[in-house]
C-alpha cells in the first residue's frame, strides 16, 4: 500500500490552502500536520519556516509572480507558486533548481502535465530575468502595504494615527521571527535555577532586560521543556507580563480577570499574591476555562478559580463594589501579535475593529461596577489600533465619571514610555508583541 504521508513542501501546500479557503489558524493546523505526516528534526523547522514566511510575505510574492503569470490559475496553484519563490527569495541553503524540481513534483502529483509544465516554466523565467522592482511602486501606502504584506486599509489607518515612518517601522517589525519568552514562577524557584535548568536542558537562555521574571530563549521550543512540564515556566510575552505590574498587588486581594484564557495574566497575579489572596478567572467557552485551570494546576497554584461567564453579564453574577482589583483584558483585534500569528493581517476588516470596540465599551463599564472605592481597573489590549486603545480609554472616562486615571506602575525599562497614565507598546520597541495597558481608580475610600 502506497505511503500517504507528504512531505515538507507538500505538507506546507496543505496548510497554506486550508488557511486561504477556511480561514482556519496556521498554529493548530502546523501542529496537527506535523503530527499526521509525520515530520519530525530539522523538517519541523524547514516546514515552520516556509508556512509562516509564505504567510508574512503573501502580498510581496504574489507582487513577484504577477508579470509571469498570464491567465487566471487555480487556488493551490498560486500558493505552490508562493510557496516555492519564497524559498527561492528568503532562503539561503535550498538550491533553486531543488525547489523547482519539487514544486514541478507536486503539481504533477496533484494536476495534469500542462500544470506541471506551466510551474515549470513560470519559476524557470523568474530565476532568468529576476524580480520586478518595489520601486516603481510610487503610493507610499501602497509601497509599504507591498513590500511588508500589510492590507492598504491597515497601512492607511496606521498612518494616519502614527504617522508614516512609525508605520514603516512597525509593519517592518513585523515580518521579523518572534522571540519566545517564558515567565518564571517565583512561587517555585528563582530565575537564576530556573535558567541554568533550562540551560542544563539543551536551551540557549539569556536574562529580559525587560521584566525580572522573564527570561528569553535564543534556541529551543520552551513549551517542549521539562522546566515547562514541572511548573517552573509559563510560555508568555514580555509585553503581556506587564500587565501584573500594572495591577499594584499586594497580598490577600481579591481580583477579577475577565476575559482570562488561556490564563498567563491570571497566573502571574496568582503567582504575584504568593498563595494568598483569590484570582477569579472567567472566559465565555468551556474548553477555554480548562485551559485556565490546566495552566493553574502544572504551576501549582491553588487561589485561582475559574467560571465560564461572559464578561459582559458579570455584574448579575457578582455582588457590586466586591473585587480590589478587575483586569479588562479585552477581546481585540489583536493587531499587535502580527509576528506571530501572521493569517491575522488578513482575515481582519475595518468592520472587526468597530465591533470589537462595542464589545471592549460594554465589557469595561460592566467590569466596572465590581471595583471597590479606592480599588483599580486595568484595561489592557494586544492591539496597537487608537481606536481600541486610547478611545475606549476617553468614551470610558466620559461614561464612568465615579473612576479617574491612576499611575501605571510598571517595569524600570518601561516606565518612560508611560504617557499620559497609559501605555502603548510598539512591536518594534523591544521586540516583542504590540501592548497598550491603562489603570483607573475607583474614587472614595478603600
């Protein structure tokens, strides 16, 4: 019986249709077909590569293919196509003649000779007369959208709210390969042993010089690690771990984190408290809820609890003015994790953003009547759009007149970016994800 596993490139060609036909997410389906097929060593990084790098620069390569092709092709077509110049253009050690040999393999397999034969000759004439030039595009939001596969309407609605260059910048960032960092649990050992643990495990570890209990790994997956499995780690990014910071703790509080999964702002206050105090954790599904309080048990905390609720009823389910401290990490458009999650760009619309805006309003004011008088209320999104962040901030104030801004208290590093008792965090300042954190008090007494 003939063997039915694919290969890289073929596995590649699979993901890379069903994102473009389902909109399905490229992470679950990466793994999921690593698993069926197989792969394993060097070809899991070889297939991550040529997926996420085909996703990040779809608009740029179609920009390439464009003068070659002269007739409309088929869907699969044009991603074996994509998929094939992008290991031509950004990847070093694959010989051309090996990607074509394998793209022509492929279209064989999957179509008829004349497709196979049309492959071919198309990255035979790309590899001879070379790649039209970005430069003749002349619109400097048109050039950008290109040349880092940003849809226009974000390049536009970007430059209109931070200027062109900062939008260059930050779409630039984005292209780049993510860092992945993990936050320790102070609860069970320093940094110091939790790296050389890590180290001992094979890892290439280095200290953030961003957050104490962050550390940055420069080789090696961190979630495969038995730090990882043991408790001593959570996989989060830097940006995110400000958030904790900005929640002022102390000991024995009672908190609310509302939109929780899959629990690394919950388990870091949890861990902050240092066994005492409670963390109410909420999220609208189930399966997500398990996600929580798998994540609470492997770091062996026992002040989280977990409730499937949607955050825009809590107040018919808690008494009012009942938590110290409420955390709004509000569903958004998650336009600042771009470099990890790569589909988003362009599955998201300008309609998205205003919707999810209704629902981050209505989340906040509800969210608010839980704070007690002298608590805090931090809103925080993974988004850098104005609207979502500095907006609801006014619409808010405007609405709850009983709240007024507080200090944002966060990491040395960080503080100076502090504006205005808000934060916004840009992928290309440090790295890491696109953050925008703010803290309110609720006005009279504790």
């Amino acid at each position: 019986m003939a063997n039915k596993k694919k290969n890289v490139r073929e596995s590649a060609l699979e993901i890379l249709e069903a994102i473009e036909k389902n909109q399905a997410y490229s992470n679950l389906l990466l793994n999921h077909v690593i698993q069926r097929n197989s792969i394993s060593g060097p070809d899991i990084g070889l297939l991550t590569e040529i997926t996420y790098g085909t996703i990040q620069r779809k608009f740029t390569l179609d920009y390439f293919l464009k003068p070659f092709i002269n007739k409309k092709i088929e869907t699969w077509v044009q991603i074996l196509l994509r998929l094939s110049l992008y290991q031509m253009v950004y990847l070093d050690k694959i010989p051309d003649r090996a990607v074509i040999y394998e793209a022509v393999e492929i279209a064989k397999k999957r179509g008829h000779h004349g497709i196979s034969g049309m492959v071919n000759g198309i990255l035979r004439a790309v590899q001879r007369k070379g790649l039209p030039s970005l430069e003749e595009i002349h619109n400097p939001i048109e050039k950008i959208s290109i040349e880092t596969s940003h849809p226009k309407w974000m390049v536009k609605r970007w430059a209109e709210q931070f200027g062109l260059e900062k939008t260059k910048e930050m779409c630039e960032a984005n292209l780049l390969a993510p860092l992945q960092t993990a936050r320790v649990n102070m609860t069970k050992a320093s940094v110091e042993k939790v790296k050389q643990m890590l180290e001992d495990e094979g890892y290439e570890i280095q200290y953030s010089p961003l957050v104490p209990e962050s550390l940055r790994s420069l080789k090696g997956n961190l979630a495969q690690s038995q730090a990882f499995k043991n408790g001593y780690i959570t996989v989060q990014d830097e940006s995110s771990m400000l958030v904790a910071y900005a929640m002022n703790l102390t000991k024995n509080l009672n908190i609310l984190d509302c939109c929780a999964a899959p629990g690394g702002k919950t388990t870091h206050i949890a861990e902050k408290l240092n066994g005492t105090g409670k963390v109410i954790s909420l999220d609208l599904h189930e399966h997500k809820i398990k996600l929580i309080s798998e994540n609470a048990d492997r770091l062996g905390l026992n002040n989280v609890e977990t409730r499937a609720m949607d955050s825009r009823q809590v107040s018919e389910n808690f008494k009012g003015e009942s938590f110290d401290r409420v955390l709004v990490d509000a569903p958004c458009s998650g336009l600042g994790v771009l470099r990890k999650k790569p589909d988003i760009k362009y599955s998201k619309t300008l309609q998205d953003l205003q919707s999810l805006q209704t629902i981050q309003k209505s989340i906040l004011i509800e969210a608010s009547r839980l704070v007690k008088p002298g608590g805090l209320l931090v809103y925080s999104t993974c988004t850098v759009d104005k609207e979502e962040n500095e907006g609801n901030v006014q619409e808010f104030l405007k609405e709850a007149n009983d709240f007024e801004e507080y200090p944002l208290q966060l990491t040395e590093m960080i503080q100076p970016l502090v504006n205005n008792n808000r934060v916004q965090i840009f992928p290309q300042d440090f790295g890491g994800d696109g953050f925008f954190i703010s803290c309110f008090r609720k006005k009279g007494k504790n």
